[in-house]
C-alpha cells in the first residue's frame, strides 16, 4: 500500500494568526502553495470545516496533514502534546484525525521539575531540519519567532526545549508601552542593534536597560531612530543568554526559521562568539510534515 508522501499531499502550517499550505507531489517537491490570514485565532470552532473545506478547494482531493495551532485548544479539533523526550515516529504515532484524508500532528510537551513548556508547529521544523542534515549527534536549535525556542535535538530526538516571549514582548512594548513612539521603525543589524545585543546578554537587568533606551533619547545621548534596533537587540541578546545559559548542546547553533528573525538572531549570536548556521524554516517545515507523511498508509 502507498503511504501519503509517495501520492503527494498538501502539508498546512496553520498558526494563531496565519495559514500557510504547501502541495507537495510524489518526489518531493512543492507544486503550489499560498498563505492567508485565517489564523486559528480569527476563527471560531465552528468555522474550521469552512476553512478546510476552502483549502480542498484549492489544492483538490490531496490528503491534508496539518500542524501548529490547528491542534489547539484553540483549533480545529485538539490533538494532545506527546512528552519529550520524542521522535518523530513518536509523533507519528499520535496523530488526531478529524476525517479520513486530514491528519493533525500533535505537539510536544516538557515537564520536569518546576519548568514545563510546550510547542505546536516547531517540532516539525526541527524533525525536518534532521531530515535535511543528517547530521546525527546533538544540536542545539534556536527557533525565533513570536515565542522564541531553544530546542535540544540528539539523535533525533528531541530531548527538551525552552520558551521565550521575546517576540510577544517586542509587539507589547511597540503597541502599549512608553517606549511606543519609538519603535515605529523597523529594527536591523548594525552598531545600535549588536551593542543592545551586548548590553542585553551580559548586563542582567532588562527592564532598567528598556526604560534607558528612552532616556538616552531624551537626553541626546542616542539616537531616535536608533531605538528599535537597539530594544530588539536587548531583547534578544537577554533571549540568547538564556537559551545558551540552558543549554550546552553544541558549540555551533542552528538558527531555524524565517529570514528577517534568522539574521537578526544569528548576527547576535555571531556577536557573542557563537558559530551559527541558518536554516530556512519552511524548507524544514516541509521536509519534516514529508517524513511524517511516509509514515501514514
């Protein structure tokens, strides 16, 4: 019997805000694919079978296998987190099938001690990413993004992860804080982005450094349209410190995901003595959900 890869699929990476789905034919390769904004979050619970229904309009009788926050609670209808540490036949395995040619992958789950965490589409990237590679051995793996992970992938298995807001924290403070009139532009590496970096990764003191910011300008000691470079090299230098204070999984860190955040992350990892490699999250997304579909008959 043929599995799902080997008749080609369409794989859906369906977050809280959007929705990206990718026609992926019997060798591999991405045939068609869009993005929309019909995120989980702009849905109610009865609007999915909408929503899928439109997306089998577009890309025809093909099974859907879905990921992220489709998953939810917040969902189309929920599959339960399996617990690290896991593979991919792990999650596999676990699959929720809401119809006989629609498949949601579940998420990843961490639990010990007082941390606990969970994942929803990530786990997809990473699975794919060691698809891609075949590297073996332990990485470690940044993920920016709206909630930014630190993952530990060894042998294929991902042993544990860590989250950090800072992506949420940077769309809070541009919207509701003091700081707002000054984060209207966009952020990007240079002196002001690489020295908030260091200041964010060594100093300790996050909030002081943010309310700086503002007072620099006020005093003329820094420039204004230097402000966002410099809050979302704090955020992310104090993100990074904690993702490499957690973890001693490599020595060279994979930085995984979309390209803007990429840079912006492995520039500051680059800048604190870390050898990094850029991986496109997309490309991962698909060679994981890929790897996932030659598992269903």
């Amino acid at each position: 019997m043929t599995n799902w890869a080997t008749r080609g699929f369409v794989a859906v990476d369906w977050g809280s805000t959007a929705r990206r789905a990718y026609a992926v034919d019997a060798g591999g390769r991405i045939t068609d694919e869009m993005e929309d904004d019909a995120g989980t979050l702009t849905l109610a619970r009865g609007d999915f079978p909408a929503s899928v229904a439109a997306l089998r309009e577009r890309f025809g009788a093909a099974p859907l296998l879905m990921a992220g926050m489709v998953g939810s609670n917040r969902g189309w209808v929920e599959a339960p987190y399996v617990p690290c540490p896991a593979t991919l036949p792990d999650l596999a395995q676990h699959l929720c099938w809401p119809d006989d040619t629609a498949a949601i992958v579940p998420g990843l789950s961490f639990h010990q001690g007082t941390q606990a965490d969970v994942m929803r589409g990530e786990e997809v990237q990473v699975f794919g990413l060691d698809a891609l590679e075949k590297r073996g051995g332990r990485t470690l793996i940044c993920h920016p993004g709206t909630h930014a992970k630190w993952i530990e992938l060894d042998e294929g298995r991902v042993q544990r992860f860590r989250t950090v807001m800072t992506g949420e924290l940077f769309s809070l403070l541009k919207r509701h804080s003091i700081l707002a009139d000054l984060l209207a532009g966009p952020a990007s590496v240079g002196p002001a982005f690489l020295d908030g970096v260091a200041c964010g990764f060594e100093s300790g003191a996050l909030s002081a450094d943010l309310f700086g910011v503002r007072a620099g300008v006020l005093l003329g000691a820094r420039q204004r349209e230097d402000a966002a470079s410099r809050v979302s090299g704090l955020l992310i230098g104090c993100d990074i410190r904690t993702g490499l204070g957690w973890s001693d999984a490599a020595d060279e860190i994979a930085v995984l995901g979309r390209g803007s955040l990429t840079e912006l992350y492995a520039a500051a990892l680059d800048h604190v003595g870390r050898r990094t490699r850029r991986v496109d999250g997309a490309a991962a997304f698909v060679a994981g959900m890929r790897a996932i579909a030659e598992t269903i008959s």
